[in-house]
C-alpha cells in the first residue's frame, strides 16, 4: 500500500474581516490518497497559503527536500517513522513555525487515513482509550468594540453556554494588548470587574478558565493585578505574558496560586519543553494541527503527564480538529478538557458549513467518535466556495500590490 498524492485546500470564509482576531475565518484542508483508494483527512491553524507552500514547494537539497515528495511512494501505516521522515528531511526550513504546522495537517489525515484502513475509530492508534467520552469548554470571543457591549455579550454568552450544557466555558478577558479586541483598550480594573461579572452570573459551581491572550506587559504588572482574582476560583489564566517570556512564565507560575495555562501557538514538543521541564505552566495548550499533529501532540501529553501536568488542546477551527482533539484525548488520561467552539456560536461560515459529519456534543459531552479514521466527512459543495472564496482574496490582494 503506497501514498499517491497530497491534495491541499486553501479556504476561507466568503467575506473574512481582516482586522478581526479569530482565525476561525481561513483553513488549510489537506486530502492523502493512497493506491487502493483510502483518503485521508486533516487540517491546522496557520495562514493557510503559507501551510500550502510548506507542503507542495519543490525540494532544492537534501536537508529541504519537498514535503509532498517525502510522503508519496510511502506506506501511510507507518505513522511514527513518517513524522519524522518529514521533520527531518525539511529541518533546514522547518523544526519549527509554519512547517511544523503543516507537517501537523499532514499527521491528522495519516491517523484518518489508517482509521479507515484498518477500519477502526483514529483513537485506537493512539493507545488504549481512558474515557468514554471528552468534556469540552466553551471558548467565548465576541468582537466588539467597546467594553459594556463586550461584558454584556460575555457574560449573555457564557449563560448560554452554561444552559446548552457545559459545565466549563474560557471566555476571552483582553482588554489590552496584541489580541485587544478592536481596539478596545481598558484598564485592568475592568477586567476584574468583568471576572466578577461572571462569575456572579454562572454561580459557584460552573468552571471558569480565563484567556487573556499575551495581554500583561510583564510579570510585575501580571501578579499584581491576579492578586484581585484568586476569589473567583479560576481553574486556569491563559498566555497572560508574551509567549517568550519564559522567565516571566517561571514566576507568574510559582509567585501566586492561579494555575497558569499556554501553548497554543507552539510547535513540537521541544518549544513546550521549558515551559514543562522548568515548572512555568500548570496545564499545556497543544493545539493538534500547529504542535505537529496526533503524533507530536501526544508526545508533549506524556513530557506533561510525567511532571504531573494537565494538557488541554486548544481548538480554534473546523470540526476536523475538534475530530483530531477528541481523539487525542479518548487516550490521554491527564486531559481533563477540550477547547470547543459550537459551530452555531461561531461567526465563522467555514466553521459552520465545511463538514456533513463531525463529532456532535451531546449532554454537555461528546461521545467518542465510533466511525472508522476521524469520522468526519467534507461537503464537496461547501469546500469549492470556501476555495473560489480563498482565490478571490488571492486575487484582491494582489490587485493592491
Ligand atoms: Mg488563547
């Protein structure tokens, strides 16, 4: 059995707002095909022009040889070896970054494609699975533009989410900073005030995480201000300081009692290394796609299990990956949780309308998947008006240039 193409689907919604935040409005699709007729099936959360020339360039040596190239003629079974086939043979270009986040679109559709040969659920491969189904939370990100509508629909959002189900929600508090929501610039004082505000309206009872998205300037400013939070019985901060101030992370991390979570942009195990080895964070963010897929993603689950850590994937793009996340935590026994926005909650019409099948939330949980691979399945329809809608972009911006 051989691997005989590589298909990559740059989409994004008919009409993105460039200036919003969420990156729910692009995706790249990659399709593996192999010689007897099985497809594969994946995707990750990078600029997805860029992911597509990380996977079809040409090689030009023998350390930046061509993703696609290293792949055909393979036997897609040997997912492992694969991995680090491509890590290896792109090392030159790659390690790291948006290479990285390809090869990761790559290794969830590996684990579709073997599911369906082998005709069992993706998991499976994976280990032995340690739940029968996977708790996802809520992510809350309104846009708007001034701080009483932005509390207003917080704290209405998280209501509802709590009524549909849930029994945790992460809603963005990010008042300042790179993620600030259009503008929106408050000082801190508004963010506790905001804190109270839900935590007052969801009870005692509801898990409440908080993302702040890289927003304190430094660690002074950061334990300062999470002194006035530790009454809201928060279970995680999230990225509360640029993603390279480890040192920072070291002492937001053991200087006060909220336990820290990050890594949702990181890629391989070794940029969450010291975060985990160096006791930075309380609770590890792989998002499946950009950390290197299903094979990377657990790797980084059994460096974090083996200091006593959580890891909760962040999720922030189709079903595919709420797919690939429900796997990946049917088998891991230190994750608690998966990231989840509902399709009806999101913006997002590539969110909404990209798949006819996807892992459904059910009771506030969602079952484990039983067909065989992710079990999702792409509408054909939706997937050509996400791409004519990608070339169009394609088309604009280079207009402008
Ligand atoms: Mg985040």
């Amino acid at each position: 059995m051989k691997i005989t193409h590589v298909d990559c689907h740059v989409l994004t919604d008919p009409d993105p707002d460039l200036s919003a935040t969420s990156s729910a409005q692009d995706d790249i699709v990659v399709e593996i095909h192999t010689d007897n007729g099985f497809t594969g099936i994946g995707e990750a959360d990078v600029n997805p022009w860029i992911a597509r020339a990380c996977i079809t360039a040409p090689g030009s040596h023998s350390m930046g040889q061509s993703l696609t190239d290293l792949l055909v003629g393979e036997d897609p079974r040997e997912i492992e070896e694969l991995w680090d086939r491509l890590y290896v043979g792109s090392a030159m270009n790659g390690r790291r970054g948006a290479v990285i986040n390809a090869i990761g679109a790559l290794d969830i559709a590996l684990h579709d494609l073997l599911g369906k040969i082998n005709d069992v659920p993706a998991y499976t491969l994976l280990g032995t699975a340690v739940r029968d189904h996977v708790v996802p939370y809520a992510s809350l990100q309104p846009e708007t533009d001034n701080f009483d509508a932005y509390q207003e629909t917080l704290v209405r959002w998280a209501l509802d989410a709590q009524a549909r189900g849930f029994t945790a929600a992460k809603p963005s508090v990010t008042l300042d900073g790179p993620y600030a929501h259009r503008g929106l610039r408050e000082p801190w004082s508004r963010a506790t005030e905001l804190i109270g505000a839900l935590r007052a309206a969801l009870g005692d009872d509801f898990t409440l995480m908080i993302d702040v998205q890289y927003a304190f300037p430094d660690a002074d400013t950061c334990l300062d201000v999470m002194r006035d939070w530790r009454a809201f019985d928060l279970y995680f901060v999230e990225t509360p300081l640029a993603s390279d101030d480890i040192g920072g992370y070291y002492r937001v991390a053991t200087e006060q009692n909220i336990p820290i979570a990050a890594g949702e942009w990181l890629a391989t195990r070794f940029e969450f290394e010291p975060l985990i080895e160096r006791g930075c964070i309380s609770i590890a963010q792989p998002d499946i796609g950009r950390v290197g897929g299903l094979t990377e993603a657990r790797r980084v689950a059994r460096m974090a299990d083996r200091k006593g850590l959580r890891v909760i994937p962040h999720l922030w793009k189709t079903g595919i990956s709420v797919a690939a996340a429900t796997h990946f935590a049917a088998v891991t026994s230190n994750c608690p949780f998966v990231e989840y926005l509902p399709p009806d909650l999101s913006a997002s019409p590539l969110r909404q309308q990209l798949l006819t099948r996807e892992p459904q939330m059910i009771d506030g949980v969602i079952p484990l998947p039983t067909e065989p691979g992710l079990g999702v399945e792409l509408d054909r329809d939706s997937l050509r008006r996400f791409a004519d809608a990608a070339d169009q972009l394609l088309a604009r911006s280079a207009r402008r240039r």
